[in-house]
C-alpha cells in the first residue's frame, strides 16, 4: 500500500518508534497523520512539526488502557477526518520480572500490548471495510516470535500481538484489509534504555539478552522499513534480519530452541 493520499493513525506517537513512523509516513504525503499518546504535549509536539512540514495532522491525547477512551477516540476522529485508512497501533509497555511479576504489571501490559490493539481494530476496523479497505500494522516485538529472557509478562503480550494480528489479516483479507505486525529487537528507545537505567536483576537481563542479540537500530530506521514493508504488503515486518533465522529456528527445532535459550539464559546471568 501506498501512503500517499490516506488517512493515518500512529499510537505512542510522542516518542521512539512511533514519533519516527508518524514523521516518516508525513514524508509520503497523506492526507492527515493523526498523533495519538497518553502524553499529550509530547503528541501536540510531533503533530506541531508534521503540520509545520505541510501536511495535515493534529493530536489526540488517549490512555489506551482505557476502552471507553478509545471509542470515543474512533469517534473523534470519525467526525474530523472521516475515518481512517491506516491505522499504526505502536503503544506498547514492558515490565522485567518473571512468575514474580506484580498482577499492575500484567494487567497493564495486557491492556496495552494486547487489548488496545484489539479495541482499536474493533473501533475502527469496520469503517475501514465501509470505506473500501485499510491496513493495520501492530506493534509486537521479536518477543512475540521468540522470547524475551528476563521480562515474562512482555513476552507473553507481545505474542498476543502476533496472533492477533495473524487472526485479523486471515479473517479479514477479503475485506481488503491488509495486516502487518513489526518484529523489531534492540532499538534505542526509552523501552531499551529508560531514564534511570534498570531496576533489579530481571531489567538488567532483558537488556542484556537484547543488546547481545544483534545492533541496535534507531528508530528511524525502524519507520523507514516499516513503509517499505507496507509498500510490498509483507505481513512479518522485520528490522533486524537476524529475526527470520531465530524464528526459522524455534518452529523448526523447538526442543533444541529451548535448550539454546536456557544455556543463553545461564550466561547472561553469570556474566
């Protein structure tokens, strides 16, 4: 799909991954970018610099975690824009820990990494089909194909992500809706190195494992291959090529998979 002439959503637009998406797709001349964030300033400042460029955009502050919020965001932008063509669902949230993590954090990734995708393809999804068609592209993570050593409650959502977006993209392709789902690994954002640095043991492992894992890639980077990927339609959006092998890996040989992961595992936690 081309970029050109549509109607665009970016959630988690104020910052990393999603504040370079809404750049890079306002670079393809559509005809808005709307910058959703729980940050609204942060939002307003990506939607100020779009807009400066010349094109259309302004910002909604939502907190996805809240699903009357984001029915009544589909409304919103319904009545000002007339819906939407592309609908990037990027807001995600990660927590360290393992079986110990709090029942807050499950319950926030679960909103944020899964639900909110699953709110927001429900409230927009059928003006998209009303309209001809669309195309959604979910934030997951590498997470979601493998694992992500070190934070469990991540690497469970994130593969909520990947099966939603797969369910979507079979259920609805004859509806012409085109699904994506962004795989990415280390990308230097406030996710991989927050202000403040990590908290305990279990934060620290996640970002090792990642780190180790291959380059970290700035988010820049990371939207331009987005766009290219939408452009040929490819379901598995992936920045960091190293991804296809390890997954090529894990389906083809889990057993061996698994065991490769805990001597990775131990380590990480010797070093």
């Amino acid at each position: 799909m081309k970029l050109h002439g549509k109607s665009v959503l970016v959630t988690g637009a104020a910052s990393g991954i999603g504040r370079a998406i809404a750049r890079r797709v306002a670079a393809e001349e559509p005809v808005v970018v709307v910058c959703v964030d729980k940050n609204g300033p942060g939002a307003s400042e990506v939607s100020d610099e779009i807009a400066a460029g010349g094109t259309s955009s302004y910002s909604v502050a939502v907190d996805l975690a809240d699903r009357d919020a984001i029915e009544l965001l589909a409304g919103a932008v319904t009545e000002q824009s007339g819906g939407i063509d592309v609908l990037f669902a990027n807001a995600g949230v990660s927590f360290g820990g393992g079986l110990d993590t709090l029942e807050e954090a499950w319950q926030a990734s679960w909103d944020i990494n899964v639900m909110s995708q699953v709110r927001l393809a429900r409230s927009f999804l059928p003006g998209m089909i009303e309209r001809g068609g669309g195309y959604i592209v979910n934030t997951a993570s590498a997470a979601g194909l493998l694992t992500n050593l070190g934070a469990l409650s991540y690497a469970v959502t994130k593969h909520g992500s990947v099966a939603l977006s797969e369910w979507i993209a079979i259920t609805h392709g004859r509806d012409n809706i085109k699904v994506s789902v962004l795989c990415p690994m280390g990308v230097r954002t406030n996710m991989l190195f927050p202000e403040g640095g990590r908290q305990n043991e279990e934060h620290m492992l996640a970002q090792a494992a990642v780190l180790q894992a291959g380059d970290v890639l700035e988010p820049e980077q990371v939207a331009d291959k987005v766009v290219r990927a939408m452009d040929a339609e490819e379901f598995l959006i992936l920045p960091h090529e190293d991804v296809r092998g390890f997954y090529s890996f894990r389906a083809n040989d889990t057993a061996k998979w698994i065991s490769a992961m805990a001597r990775y595992q131990d380590r990480l936690a010797s070093d």
